[in-house]
C-alpha cells in the first residue's frame, strides 16, 4: 500500500478546515499537513500537524513539499466571487499563480495527486440556467468565474501533457456552521441561520426569487473524497465535475427556517452580488459525476436545515 502524507492549502478557510479532518480521519492525523496564509483554525488546533504557507512563494512551497515527503495537494486557497469583484487583479493572481505553482511542484515532484476545487461560477448569462450541463456554453462574467474556467483548462492541460493526477468538482454555493464562509455570494445562505438564531430576523442581499445552486458541506466533503479515491479509470473529466446538492431562492431557505423559528423575518436589500447571482445557473445537471464515480447526495434543504439549527444551538 502507498503512504500518502498530504498538504492542504488554504486549511483554515471554510472547506479547509472540514476537509482537512475528514482527510485526517482517512490518512491518520500525522499524515495530513495543514497550512495557510493566516493563523491555525481554532478547531484544527491539537489534530495534526500545521504550516504558515504562502501558496505564492513558489520556493517555500517547494521546500515544503519536500521537506515534508508530500505525496499530495489539496489547493483550497483562492479568493471568492464577490470579493474578487472587489480587487479583480489581485484573484486572478492569486487563483491562477497559486495553481501553477503547485501543478509545477507536482509535476516536478510526481505527486500522486492534486484537488483543486472549481465553482458554478464558470458559468455565465449564456449558460443554460436549468440543469446546466456539464458541456455547454461557458462564458463567464466575473473574475473569479473566468479564473475558475482557465484554471480548469490548466488542470487538463497538465493531464494530457505530462499525465498529471489532478481532480477538480464544481462545487455550487456551500452551507456549513463549523467554519465562516470567505466572500462568495452565496455567502448569505450561511448567515441567514446565524442571523435567524441571534436575532430573529436577516436583511438578504440577493433578492427573494434569485435560485442558486448549493451543497450542504458533509455532502462538499463526502463528494470530494470520493471522487479523489475513485480509480483513475472512473475520472473521464479532467477540466472540473458538475455536481449537484439543491437549488432554492431566498424566500424559500426563509419559509423553511420560519418552521423552526416562527417570529423570523427576512427583508431585500439586494446590492451588487445580485448581479453576480443572476449570471450562474439556478441548478445544474451532474448526470456525468453520478455516472463516474457514483456521487448521490444526502441532504435536501428541509434536512439540512434541522442539522444546522441542531449544531448551531449547541
Ligand atoms: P475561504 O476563503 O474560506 O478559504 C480560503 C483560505 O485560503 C483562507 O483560509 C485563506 O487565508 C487562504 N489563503 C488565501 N491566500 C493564501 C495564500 N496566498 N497562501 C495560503 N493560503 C491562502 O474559501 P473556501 O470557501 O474554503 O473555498 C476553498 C476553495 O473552494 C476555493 O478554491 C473556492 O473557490 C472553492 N469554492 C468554494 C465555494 C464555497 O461556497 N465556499 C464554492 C465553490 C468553490
Ligand atoms: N460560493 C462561491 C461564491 O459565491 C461559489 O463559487 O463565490
């Protein structure tokens, strides 16, 4: 059997932080090398080993890789859509130089394999909005969507070349209570449970129609390592995999804490990421993923949303 040791960047972020236990659980704590920009995640603290890694000092990152035998790399760090509308040079710098610099290490080093994630965000207003397939038009509309779509091309391209293992989902909006989300549009379908709880009511900054797809994060994770351990004959995609969780609007993620919480109000303030919402999808079509290595998710929004009030009250 082979020994993995794995780095995963960007581990204090939102899917890091979760993703990098449920790797620790798999591989063994010592096997499983944390690391980012920013301080450790509280909730990582005393599980395994932790690094303060610049994904964009190439040379440390190498030294790294090295150093600690890494066989491995989940690349999470990246900046998000609606802060990538923000600052657009520096999320292109950094989606694009953060990836070819770990798919150049990896090549150099023949690691076994690289995950970096994907979005909906690769999609734009020409794309088809119901069930959007996995080929169709792609044209997308802001930063970090046209980051994601050449990033993508850069993953294949580094397969086909040089036979590199690299994976890639197209991961919708993702809800989770462990971590803070990092600045996406989605971002309101976290808060809106924090909000529900401490004070009764949520100002939305997309409107109450806008349907977007999202994902539950035990389904984010479970869909990930489950396509990383599928047999590389089950990976017929190598630019990044639809894959599906729910799709709902506003009014409805509200209607259905409302059965939790009676007295919660929601309120429309929409503002510039509704413009961002209404270039993506409103649910996509992940046929190919379900084919491939079998993905089937286990939360809807009714299920997901007693999960979140049951962790978030204790
Ligand atoms: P996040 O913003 O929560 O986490 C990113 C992490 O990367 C942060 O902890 C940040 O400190 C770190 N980072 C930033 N610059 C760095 C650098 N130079 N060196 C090392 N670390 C650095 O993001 P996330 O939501 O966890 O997203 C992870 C990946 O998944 C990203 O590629 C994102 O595009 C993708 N994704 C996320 C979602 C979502 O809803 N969260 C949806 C689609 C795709
Ligand atoms: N949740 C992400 C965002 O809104 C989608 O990639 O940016």
């Amino acid at each position: 059997m082979i020994r993995e040791k794995i780095l995963v960047i960007g581990a204090s972020g939102q899917i890091g932080v979760e993703l990098t236990m449920a790797l620790r659980k798999i591989y063994g704590n010592n096997n499983v090398v944390a690391s980012d920009l920013r301080e450790e995640n509280d909730l990582l603290k005393g599980t395994g080993p932790y690094v303060s890694l610049d994904v964009m000092n190439k040379e440390m990152l190498h030294v790294q890789v090295i150093r600690q035998n890494i066989t491995q790399i989940y690349l999470l760090a990246a900046i998000l859509s609606a802060t990538g509308e923000k600052n657009p040079s520096l999320a292109w710098n950094l989606n694009m130089q953060s990836l070819l610099n770990v798919l150049d290490i990896a090549k150099e080093e023949k690691l076994h394999k690289v995950y970096w994630p994907s979005s909906i965000a690769v999609f734009g207003p020409t794309s088809p909005k119901i069930r959007c397939p996995q080929q169709t038009i792609i044209e997308p509309s802001t930063v970090y969507g046209i980051s994601k779509y050449a990033g993508e091309f850069w993953c294949n391209y580094y397969h086909n070349r040089w036979g590199l293992d690299v994976r890639s989902i197209r991961y919708p909006g993702l809800i989770s209570y462990k971590s803070e989300p990092g600045g996406g549009t989605t971002d309101y379908a976290v808060a809106i449970y924090h909000e529900a709880l401490e004070e009764k009511k949520y100002e939305c900054f997309l409107q109450e129609d806008t349907y977007l797809p999202m994902m539950y994060m035990p389904d984010a994770i479970k869909a990930t390592i489950q396509m990383m351990e599928a047999p590389e004959s089950k990976i017929s995609i190598r630019t990044s995999y639809n894959i599906s969780g729910m799709s709902f609007s506003p009014k409805e993620i509200a209607a259905e804490i409302q059965k939790h919480i009676p007295e919660f109000e929601i309120s429309y303030q929409p503002d510039y990421r509704q413009q961002i919402a209404n270039s993506w999808p409103q649910s996509i079509d992940d046929t190919v993923a379900r084919n491939d290595w079998g993905w089937q998710e286990d939360y809807d929004l009714q299920r997901m949303t007693a999960d979140m009030f049951d962790n978030l009250e204790k």
